[in-house]
C-alpha cells in the first residue's frame, strides 16, 4: 500500500469552497449577474488557459514577469494561466469583429490566476467579474459603466456613504509627465512608481519620483496654469465628474494619483474604494482601453469596463454588514426506505417528483428508518417520508419536518405542491 499524502491543504493562496462556501460566493455573484442582466449585458467565457504572447503584448510588466502562472506545454508552446480577462476580450472581439453587433455590452464571471503574495485581498485564484462596454467612444459610455460599477454596489443595499470612485485621467497623466520633461520609458517609470504611491510613504515616493523627473507631475496637474493642455484634460475629467452626480452617482471625486497598472488604458481610469477605515483598501476599479482590440489588426475598436473581484466584494460586503445570505442548496426532501427492495420505487418516485422542479435525496443504504432520519438531520435535509409498500398500496405519506419532530398525513398526489410552496 502507497504512503498517504502529507497534507490534505489546498495549494498555498488558493481556497476550497465546500458547499456552505460555495453558497456564499454564489449568492455574490448571483447578485452581481441579475444587476449586469437587468442593464442589458450578456455573459461569454472562455478557457483559462491562454498562449503567453496575449499578455506580453500589452498586460502590466510587473504581472507579466512577476505574477504569471506560465509554463511550456508538451507541444513546446508557452502557455498562461489568465491574470485577468481583458486581452481575452479583445482577442474574441478581433476575431469575430466584423459579424459582432456594435457596441458590445459583456460580462464574464469566472477564475484568474496570479503567483503573488498571498495576503488581505490578494490569493493566487480568486474570482472575478469582468465588465465591458465595447464599440463606443469617451463620453456617454464612461458614464454608463461608472454608473454600473455604482449600481453594482448599491445592489447589495450599499449607500454611497459607503465608498467613492475616485477618477483620473491617462491622458491628463501623459500631458503632465510631458509638462515635467518625460518622454519613452521614464514616463512608464513614473506611472508604475505612481501605481504603488498608496503603499510608499509619501517621503519614500518623493525620493523615487526625484530620481526619475526632476518636476512632479502630480505637482504640475495641481497647478495646471502652466501647462494648457493639463488644464483642458483636467477640466474635461471635472466636467465629466459632475455628469455623473448630475445622473445619480454624486460620490465620484478626482484622484491625480489614480492610473491603474495596466499598460493598456487609455483613458479615464477609476478605483472604488471602501470608506470604512476597517478596509482601506480599492475594492475594484477599471478604465478605457481604446488600442487593445488593435492589437490583432485592423483599427481600433474603442472599450471601457471594470473588473470586480470576489475577495476585495466580500471585505467591502462584511464591512458594512451587506453580504448576501448564501444557503448551500440542500435537498428538500429526503426519502427513505423502509427495505432495501424498496429502493428502485423510492427512486423512480423521486424521478417524479424531481421532474417538477423538487429537489429530492433518495436513501440507497440498508440503515433502518431511524438511522436514515438521523442522516437527514445531519444533512440539513428539512423534510423526511418513508417509501414503500404501505406507501404505494395506500398512496398516503407521512411527512416529517425534521426542525420540529411535526409529522403529518399527506396523499401522495399533494407532494409536489406541498414541496414548491415550501411549506
């Protein structure tokens, strides 16, 4: 006989989700999905597995060479676990653009993979809604996906007290690095720097932003006087900020700091972050990324969406005490057998019963009728009937509610309804 594995955890910062955990991340982005649905998107997919010259293109240096899930396969092809979903988007948008329908309203809910430092927020899996509006430039499709990134949330009963988006601009980035004298890749340089400013002290982002430009960029945007077009950027940004609050989502405010990581964007970008100092960190955030699409070919195709992630929903959620309840989806009934030659008809009832909708676990064990009550018990089963021959010969149940010890007669014709109502 083999020696037993060493160790029954799962792989270090991924989860197991038993049912009850399941339930939890169900319920979630069932909330998540009926609100997407409701505004007109329509979900798509696709595999995990991706060839490594998608994000290489145009993914964020720092998760291409540093958090990537990437190997070899055995016909010599380098292959990714996804990071994340928006260069799947493109590369399915660029290979059926000229048959999609325009613009595109999509969502996709799935896992994503990043080797990283497993910490509050942060697991090597976790899972993911990616939104995106397809096929529409800056203006009216900017607003609508920060007013679903808002509506998302307020969704679970969250106030805007709650959180704020807090909005920028890369071109508004790029014409205060070029007021500051940047051009190629120190303006790069200075927007990774920047991406990371939130967990550098402000002395320490000082001292590196000093050795890559000696004018602060972030100093020029404040005092926009100066430099034309910086003010023009930033006023259309402020414009664009009260458009939102003039259509409902009046807690959106302008962060100079805000670029996101992806060297994809470009323009507006935004993060939601929880106001409750408990969990200070972003929830979630996305932006425009108009040159992705391009990238297989053909003009561009003009995008704007967001990706929401499970663990950082569930910090925000816990916080505020919004989290959905998320029961496992159990059996309603359970159907016992008085003797093991009673199991075939105890299961072709079953069929019965589950071909109108009622969820039904059947006994199929030779354990005595109490023992089969104790086993529904600990299943969290709420109902329990014997079924045998008295059962077929009288038509006639009794039905036990487990939580109470209640038992009633029941013709078996009334079951069905009986099980659909709940009661």
């Amino acid at each position: 006989m083999s020696e037993p594995l060493s160790s029954t955890d799962p792989y270090k910062g991924v989860r197991d989700f038993y049912p009850a955990d399941w339930a939890r991340l169900d319920a979630m982005f069932g909330r998540v999905r009926e609100t997407l649905l409701r505004s007109g998107y329509e979900e798509y997919n696709a595999s995990p597995l991706e060839r490594s010259e998608l994000y290489e293109a145009k993914t964020s240096e720092e998760i291409v060479n540093e958090q990537t899930y990437t190997f070899t396969d055995r016909g010599e092809r380098r292959v990714t676990l996804r990071p994340e979903m928006t260069p799947t988007l493109a590369r399915m948008v660029a290979a059926k653009r000229r048959e999609l329908s325009f613009p595109l309203r999509w969502f996709s809910i799935g896992n994503r993979f990043r080797y990283e430092r497993p910490q509050k927020g942060r697991l090597r899996e976790f899972y993911q809604a990616d939104v995106d509006l397809v096929g529409l430039p800056e203006g009216e499709a900017d607003i609508e996906i920060v007013r679903l990134a808002s509506a998302l949330l307020k969704s679970f009963g969250a106030s805007e007290e709650s959180f704020v988006i807090r909005m920028n601009s890369r071109p508004l980035l790029n014409a205060a690095c070029a007021a500051a004298g940047l051009t190629g890749e120190s303006v790069r340089q200075y927007l990774r720097l920047l991406d990371k400013k939130s967990k550098m002290t402000p002395e320490a982002f000082a001292a590196a932003s000093s050795t890559i430009s000696a004018k602060d960029p972030l100093a020029i945007i404040t005092d926009s006087g100066a430099a034309p077009e910086v003010a023009r950027l930033k006023k259309a940004l402020l414009d664009r900020i009260a458009a939102l609050a003039a259509r409902g989502v009046s807690n959106v405010v302008f962060d100079s700091s805000i670029t996101r990581g992806f060297d994809y964007y470009t323009g507006m970008v935004f993060e939601v972050y929880d106001t409750n100092p408990v969990n200070p960190r972003a929830i979630f955030g996305g932006g425009r990324f108009d040159g992705l699409v391009a990238l297989f070919g053909g003009a561009p195709v003009p995008a704007v969406g967001f990706a929401l992630g499970d663990v950082t929903l569930a910090d925000f959620l816990d916080a505020h005490s919004l989290m959905p309840s998320g029961s496992a989806r159990v059996p309603q009934l359970y159907v016992g057998t008085p003797r093991t030659p009673d199991i075939p008809a105890a299961q072709a009832f079953a069929d019965t019963l589950r071909a109108q909708g009622c969820r039904v676990f059947v006994n199929i064990s030779d354990r005595a009728l109490g023992d089969q009550i104790k086993d529904a018990v600990r299943r969290g089963i709420p109902l329990f009937v014997a079924y045998g021959a008295n059962e077929i010969a009288n038509q006639t149940l009794r039905m036990k509610i487990l939580a109470t010890g209640e038992e009633s007669a029941l013709p078996v014709s009334e079951l069905p309804a009986r099980l659909r109502s709940g009661s």
